[in-house]
C-alpha cells in the first residue's frame, strides 16, 4: 500500500506541478485562489468519471468536495486539487474493478453500461475507457448484447486493438520483461532478445488483424517477421530493409513456427540448459490445455552432472525418465515433444549435434508420431484439444479466472464460432462478447 | 542513572535540506529503570524480530559444526561470524517439510507454514501471510512503520511468481517488496519529506502531513462503502488493502509535526548524508559490499530508534542468479596448486548455476562454499552493526530474536533436509545464544516457532497438515 500512496502523491504532485496537466483535472481557468465549489464539482465530475470509470455517487461527490474544502480553507485551492487526485487514485473503486452488474427482469445480473465500458476497454485496447466510450454507456448505448457486440467490432477496428491484444499473447508466452530488460535477456545479447520478442508479438498480430489465420496457424506458419540479425541467427533467408520484415520460411528448414522461435526456445528456459521437459509442459499446458503435475515431493529433479569423459545427449541422461515406472507415467507424454526441440539450443542457435552426438528428434505425440519439430507442430495444430484450447485461453485472459463448470458449457457457442469462422481469434472475441458470458454477472463466491 | 525523567515519545526535529525532519529517539539512560533492561514507567524494552536471507543452500559437510553445546567450534562456511559467535546458534538435523517447486518453496514454507499456492510458475506464491507479519501485528503495532523489508542484490531467478523472489508477504500474491535503495530506505527509516518541493519552515509540513492524513481519510471511507457491497472473498482482499492504509496513518500519526518541548541535542546518530549508493544489483560486486553495510547500519539504527520492529533482509533473492565472479575467481586462485595449475573457471557466474556446477577439482561445487562463506560475511557486518548499538544495560541485539535462513539445505542437490537455520539475538534475555542445538531430525518450523514466542507472539502453534510444530526448542531458551 505506501507504494500505491507514494505512487498517488508523486502522481498528484506532477499534475500540480505543471499548468497544463492541471488543466486537465481543474476545469475553469484562471484556477481560483480560495475555494470554488461551482469549479470543484465540475472539476471532480470529469477527472472522477474518467478515473473511476463512471459517474461518481452523490455520496463520493460530497466526500470529496469536503476534502477539497477543507484543505483549500487552510492553504490553496490547489493544493485541495492535490489532495483530492491523491485520494481519488488510492481509492479501492479506482484500484480495483468492480463489476457489481444490476438485477434485470430476467433474475441474472447484468453488468451495468459502465462496467460493459471498462470490460470493453481492458480486454481490447488494455487500457481505462475513454471519453468517448464512457458517453456512450451513460446513453445506453450499451444495454443489448448486439449494440455490445457491434461497439466491439468498432473497437477491433482501431489501431489501439493491435496494441492491446499483444498483450493477450504476451501474458500467453509468459514473456514478462523478455526482450525489455537486459536481465532478462536470459543471456542473449539484449537487442537480439528484443527482437524475438518482437518477433512473436509482430506476428501475432499480423495472423489475428492482417490474416485473419485461425491460432493454430502461429504453430505451422512458413512466414515469420524478423530483422536481418534474427534471420541470420536464426539461418532464414534475409529480410529487405534494415527492420522488421516477414520472411519465408524454406521447405527444407528446420523452423516454422512459434515453438521454434526464441520467444518459445529462450525465454522459457534460463539461457543455459535446453529444459525439454520444460518446454513440452508448454506446449500441453498452453497449447493443448492438458494440465501438468509437479513432480512428488521426494524425487530429485536436478540432472547429475555430464562426465566429460562418456558425452550423452540429453536424451540419454533423460532415459530413465521413460523406463522407471514412477515417472513414466507423465513423462512418457512429456519427454518426446520436448526432446524433438533439442536441435535448438537454450539461446535458440541451430545445432545438429550435442557433445558430438547426434541429436534424435523422432517421437509420438500420444502415439502419432513426428519426425521432427515442423512434423509435430502440425499434429498439433490439427488436433480438436488445440482449437477449443485456443478459445479456453483466451476466455481465461479476457474474464480474469478460470472457467467453471457453468461457464464451459456457455462456452459451447464460443467454441462453435471459432469452428465456423476456422480459428478467427477475431470472430472469437466477437462471440464471447456478444455472449452472456460477457454482459452478465456468474453466481457470487 | 540521569537524573532527567524523559518522555518516551520524545522525538528530535530538525532541518534536513530544507524539509523538516522527524525521528524517535532511542533509549537512553534517563528514559530506564536502574537496572537498565526496563522503562522507568516498568515496561520492558521492546523485542525485535527479524529474518536475513540469503540463498542456493550450503554444502552441509562444511556447514554443521562437529561440535554441539555452547562454546561450539565454528564451522568452515560460519568462520566469518567468529567475531559475533556468543550471540549466534547453530539449529541443525531438522527437516524441511511439504518441497514443492524448488527455491521458492524452501522461503515460502519456512515463512508460512504452509505449501507453496499458485498453478503455474509464474503465479506460485504464499498460501497465507507469512510469520513476521504476523509477528509485527503483535510487536509492530505501534511503531511507525510495522515492518521493514531491506534487499541488496535484486537478480532475479528464471521464475516470475511472487514467491521466488520475496521473503514476506501479507497474504497470497501480495508480496512486501524489499527496498534495495539506500535512500529510500534511509527517507523511510528517518525522512518525513512530504512534497516534492522541499518548504522551508516547520508549518510547511504540518499541512503536508495534515493533508496527507484527510486523504487517508477519505480513501478509507471510500472503501468503507464499497466494503458493504462485496462478497466474502472480495471483503478479505479489500481488509487487507485497508491493513496497509491504516499502516500508512499510523505511520503518520505517530511522528507528530510541529515544534515545543525542550529536549537536549540527543540524536539516534543520524548518518551524516543521505546515502546514494543505489542497490538491486545483479552484479555482486565490491559496491555491493558497501551497500550490505550501509542498509545494516541504516536498519540497526532504525530498529535502535524503535521506528520498527520487524523487519527482513534480503542479501539475495531466493532462486538468484546475482553474478558472483570476484569471490569465486578468489577461490579459485587460492586453490591454485604448487604447480600452478588452476581449477577450471566455471561456465556461470550466476550464484544459482555455482551451486550445481563442479570444477575439474572436486565434484560438488566447490564454489558454493566459498559463496556461503562470502554469504556469513555479510552476515557478519549485518550482526556487529546490530550489536555496536548500546540499548539498555546492553546493546540492540540483546533485545533481538533474528533467523538467518535461506531457500534450500544442500545447495547441488535441493534437499530439504537438515534445513540450515541460525538465531541470533537473545530476545531481551528470552533466548541463550552461541549456542549448536543439533537434532536427529523432526519439524525446522520449530524455530520460527521459538523466535516469535521468544519476542512476544504467543502462537500455539505454526505449520499445517501433518506437519505441525507446536513445541519451542527448549536448548535455545534461557
């Protein structure tokens, strides 16, 4: 909490500061000197709309108005604007959001227009509504799941839902400050991670705004958006131009797709061991949605050391893995897709060989089996586990938790338009939106 | 004895750069009794609690002392703390419970009780507030800031959920962050600058911190309406949220502003600067030494000065992957043989890979010995800062009950067992020190159990399932 506060007063104390950030909040100008209550309630019914994403209760109004007055009776109006920024942004309505709805005729709760507004604004642009947005749930405009549903498609529309739904897939790759921060570089140079980051956002966006390619698609696509030393690093085919550009992938490469790619390879692992098992518990996990144990307790997870002298391969040194029958139980469906990867190394460089030995990437996904990673990520992409766990993803990003029992079986209309649109994340959000899953309240914990 | 009866709330005000400054005053004689270890109104000096971390395990074989008892011989990794030895005791043999996700779960279940929470690794965090929050709502509760959360090194591990990186927690995903700023710590320990715009004069921060306290007000009664609409789960998140607000007002309200009263020069020694290092290093190097020492100051006068009582020191974060390279090069040039031949340079400096990693010499990381002991130095400097402060008839670490801890026991394999844990301090004579209290084995919940009573918390217990521990360790209380 004191960093919240410390973070409200430092806010405060910039819009104070400067004349014209001021203005943004104190509506009449010149400011007064003393207080002003016609100013202050005009004042606090812009910024506190905007802030707590509706219009405030006569209840708050007079509570802040009071703190506004007291401190402008002891020093200046403006340090009442001061004080009352402050508390508005430590205020748990603007912290938190409340999505309290209200009762209908039908009995279920709805969500109001405003708490529509700020589910509207959060999911697709990732940020607080606007002006524009809030205008218009206060006229109504958002009381029908249609009119929700087409403000929604106006939303997509703009350039603010490429910047927004990156961050659905950054939160999906758990990319954090991968490619941000030169500590998290996982010890790649940190301009290189930048644009592997880049590259897994760029093309997502490019397969959900520009294609419109179903989601699986990111598994098996021959294109990808690189700069000319990705590509080099990655042994692709040089891009034009000194920026991002898409590049084809040749037949005969190893890569295509996401799970080849540093977004995948890198930034799951700590830039030093390869963590098959790591890496295929993503691909069950986040790919397939099939949940992933710990391993027990008592079992000692880490690899003894490899003796310099009698080289193994991964592989090898994970064969126990497969034979003893405590752990074969997961690991069986774990080990050989992970494996399949290890002809990328932890940073993500192409190898053949591992201490000299040759690198196996044969292996069954739940007894189909692959030859190579390109192999697997197109079983994957066909299978049914994909398609509906590409929408359960996505519905867990958007309402914030898990689903439940009741929740997946009104998924049912969402799965059924990523069917028929063939996998538009696009026409999937469309749906969701349009559906009671998002303008209606589930039963309280 | 003085023969001036001081007032406890005494506190010194002065001018720092322009902003008017307000700090408590430490004991002093005037304010004891005659014997030097109460009030003259009778209450006794108040007990300290506090948790140093560090992190990656030791090598147990160089760890536990061979002897036990008092008087035990230090051991390889504890030789640093030969100068504080009477006031630090060696708890070995006792076991870790529940394991779960390796690094995060040997700091979370240590400090709870309970096991890691969370279903994916980047959300794994407590189950439940850990132990010295729990401790600082019995001790901490009047001081101005209830518990302090210190860090030195910032690396992160590979993982991102709240338990691989942070000690304490006030419930489940609400981690206290550690500052790793000198200067924050400093503005925080002994700073009331208000505005950003330093004022002259005193009455400037009258109205700073008056202001302060009426937009508390309101936010908590804001908060008090929404608290009536919501849930059950949703009330118990938002009381948590109002804990820390009320934190912050009570943080406040008890440094009043203003001027009055005579009271003679008397300081907490104030540190002569605002310190600038800026810590949260990734990098381990000689500055960060330099930052150890300072925080350790800095929380030693803040714990003397009695502006908290609770407090934890991250000298890494759990899981860290800080770069450790000038205390292993050391190592290995110490290790050079009389031919001149040196051990292999290891592939990583990261602290966490050195705990795994062999050279050509030996096969279990050598270097992480040489870590730990580097570790016990800094734990060290951390200790004698403690103890350089007179309190009483005494000094501060008397009236403390500290736990040195780490996330793992055997650094290259992640073992749990033989959990290493030191207790430091006497806790205003409730705990003997210098002590080896060697176990066959059973609950190490037993000695957050032991410290926390020792310094007032009367818990009955702490630990869950079958792993209870309800009985303090008898060989450490006096």
């Amino acid at each position: 909490m004191e960093m919240y506060e410390a973070a409200a007063r430092e806010i405060a104390n910039q819009v104070v500061a400067e004349p014209a950030r001021l203005a943004r909040v104190v509506s009449c100008n010149p400011v007064p000197a003393g207080f002003d209550e016609a100013c202050a309630r005009s004042s606090l019914g812009s910024f506190g709309r905007l802030a707590l994403r509706r219009a405030l209760t006569p209840s708050e109004v007079d509570r802040y108005l009071g703190l506004w007055r007291g401190v402008s009776e002891k020093q200046t109006f403006t340090e009442g604007a001061r004080a009352v920024i402050s508390a508005i942004l430590q205020s748990p309505k603007f912290l938190y959001r409340v999505e309290y709805g209200a009762s209908t005729t039908t009995g279920a709760r709805r969500y109001t227009g405003q708490e529509i507004a700020a589910r509207l604004s959060y999911l697709l642009w990732n940020t607080t509504p606007d002006a524009a947005l809030l205008d218009a749930a206060d006229k109504g405009e958002l009381s029908t799941d249609e009119a929700v549903r087409a403000r929604a498609t106006a939303m997509l529309a703009s350039p603010r839902a490429r910047a927004g739904l990156r961050d659905y897939f950054a939160e999906y790759l758990n990319l954090q400050d991968f490619g941000l921060t030169p500590e998290a570089a996982r010890g790649l140079e940190p301009t290189l991670a930048a644009a592997m980051r880049e590259q897994a956002l760029s093309d997502f966006e490019s397969l959900v705004f520009d294609q419109g390619a179903p989601f699986t698609d990111l598994l098996t696509s021959t294109t990808t958006r690189v700069n000319a030393t990705l590509a080099e690093y990655y042994g692709l085919p040089a891009p034009g131009g000194s920026g991002l550009a898409s590049v084809n992938v040749p037949a005969d490469n190893a890569r295509a797709g996401l799970l080849t790619f540093g977004a995948f390879l890198v930034n799951l692992g700590n830039g030093q061991t390869t963590q098959p098992v790591r890496r295929a518990k993503f691909i069950r996990e986040m790919v397939l949605c099939q949940p992933v144990i710990q391993p027990p307790e008592e079992v000692n997870t880490t690899l003894p050391m490899v003796d310099p002298t009698t080289p193994r391969t991964t592989r090898q040194r994970l064969e126990q893995h497969l034979t003893d029958g405590a752990c074969k139980g997961c690991h069986a469906s774990l080990d050989p897709l992970g494996l399949s990867f290890e002809i990328f190394d932890a940073l993500g460089r192409t190898r053949t060989t591992e201490l000299g030995l040759p690198i196996i990437t044969a292996g069954n996904l739940d007894g189909q089996p692959f030859e190579a990673p390109r192999d697997l990520a197109e079983l994957l992409a066909e299978r049914p586990e994909a398609k509906s766990c590409a929408v359960t993803r996505l519905y867990r990003y958007a309402s914030g938790a898990v689903e439940d029992v009741d929740d997946s079986a009104r998924l049912a209309p969402v799965n059924a338009a990523y069917a028929d649109s063939n996998g538009k994340l696009r026409d999937v959000l469309l749906s969701y939106i349009g559906s009671s899953l998002f303008t209606t309240v589930s039963d309280p914990q | 004895m003085s023969k001036y009866q001081i007032s406890r709330r005494r506190v010194l005000r002065g001018v720092l750069g322009g902003a008017a400054v307000a700090i408590g005053l430490p004991r002093l004689d005037g304010m004891l009794n005659g014997n030097g270890n109460a009030y003259a109104a009778g209450e006794a000096l108040p007990k300290r609690f506090g948790v140093w971390a560090w992190a990656n395990g030791v090598r147990l074989d160089r760890w536990v002392p061979k002897t036990t008892g008092a008087g035990y011989q230090l051991s390889e990794s504890l030789v640093p703390l030969e100068p504080v030895k009477d006031y630090v005791s060696v708890v070995s043999g006792l076991n870790l419970p529940f394991g779960g996700r390796v690094h995060a779960a040997g700091n979370c279940v240590f400090m709870t009780g309970q096991r890691l929470t969370g279903n994916s690794d980047s959300a794994l965090t407590y189950a439940r507030e850990s132990i010295d929050q729990e401790v600082a709502k019995v001790i901490g509760a009047t001081t101005a800031i209830r518990s302090l959360e210190v860090g030195v090194t910032d690396a992160p591990s590979s993982e991102q959920g709240t338990a691989f990186r942070f000690w304490s927690h006030t419930g489940p995903s609400s981690p206290n962050r550690p500052v790793y700023s000198t200067r924050d710590v400093f503005t925080r320990l002994f700073g009331n600058v208000m505005t950003a715009t330093p004022q002259p004069g005193p009455t400037a921060v009258d109205f700073a911190s008056e202001q302060r306290k009426s937009v508390l007000d309101a936010v908590l009664a804001d908060a008090a309406e929404l608290n009536s609409v919501l849930g059950a789960r949703d009330k118990a998140r938002l009381e948590q949220h109002l804990e820390g607000i009320r934190a912050i007002e009570m943080r406040i309200s008890s440094t009043p502003p203003g001027g009055g009263g005579s009271g003679g020069p008397l300081s907490c020694g104030m540190p002569p600067a605002q310190p600038t290092l800026v810590g949260g290093a990734t990098d381990y190097n000689a500055q960060v030494e330099q930052i150890n020492k300072c925080m350790a100051e800095m929380l030693a006068l803040g714990l003397a000065c009695d502006v908290t009582r609770v407090f934890t020191f991250q000298l890494v974060n759990p899981g860290t992957e800080v770069i450790i390279k000038s205390v292993v090069d050391a190592a290995r040039m110490a290790s050079q043989t009389t031919s001149g031949a040196l051990p292999v340079a290891p592939r990583s400096y990261g602290a966490h890979n050195l705990s795994h990693i062999p050279d050509g010499l030996e096969v279990d990381a050598p270097y992480l010995h040489a870590v730990v002991v580097h570790y016990m130095k800094e734990l060290s400097v951390f200790v004698q800062a403690l103890r350089a402060l007179p309190e009483g008839d005494g000094n501060l670490l008397d009236n403390c009950g500290i736990i040195a801890a780490n996330d793992v026991s055997d650094g290259p394999t992640h073992d749990l067992k033989n959990f290493p844990s030191l207790v430091i301090g006497r806790a205003g004579g409730k705990l003997k020190s210098g002590i080896h209290a060697a176990y066959p084995g059973g609950n190490v919940l037993r000695v957050p159990l032991t410290v926390a009573r020792a310094v007032g918390h009367e818990m009955t217990s702490f630990g869950s399932e079958n792993s209870i521990a309800t009985e303090s360790l008898a060989e450490l209380l006096a």
